[in-house]
C-alpha cells in the first residue's frame, strides 16, 4: 500500500522526533518555496532522475497552491 503525503509526512517526523534529528521544513505559503526547492534540486542531482523529477513536480505543486492562495503567500519567519 502506498503511502499518502500525510502519512509519509507523519512517519517522517515520527522517524525524526525519535531520534531527536533536526527538521527544516518549507512550506507552500513561503514565498522563496519554489526557488529553494528548485535550488536543492540542484545541489541534490546525484541523487538521481526520480527524485529530480519529484522535485520538479512539487515545485509546480507549490507554484498552483500559492496561485490559488495569494493571500496566504509571505515572506518566512519563524511561525
């Protein structure tokens, strides 16, 4: 059974939580959301064509939702 993004994003803070690991996280509403993904692609392009390519697509993911939220996109802070 595959995973749904919730459930993919609660094991992975679980995982996290755990361990006590660090988690940075970058939201849709975060204006700099596409070029920082975008960026990370870059530096990440060892890790192979499938995950450039999921990469690639939550970029445009993000790029519809803040299309669709323009009142909810800003600058990032720490709330």
């Amino acid at each position: 059974m595959t995973e749904t993004p919730t459930e993919r994003n609660r094991r992975i803070f679980q995982e996290a939580n755990a361990n006590g690991e660090p988690v940075f996280v970058i939201r849709a509403k975060d204006r700099h959301a596409p070029a920082a993904i975008l960026a990370y692609g870059v530096i990440a392009s060892d890790s192979g064509d499938e995950f450039c390519d999921a990469l690639d697509d939550l970029v445009l993911e993000v790029e519809r939702w803040q299309a669709a939220h323009p009142d909810l996109v800003k600058t990032p802070d720490l709330r």
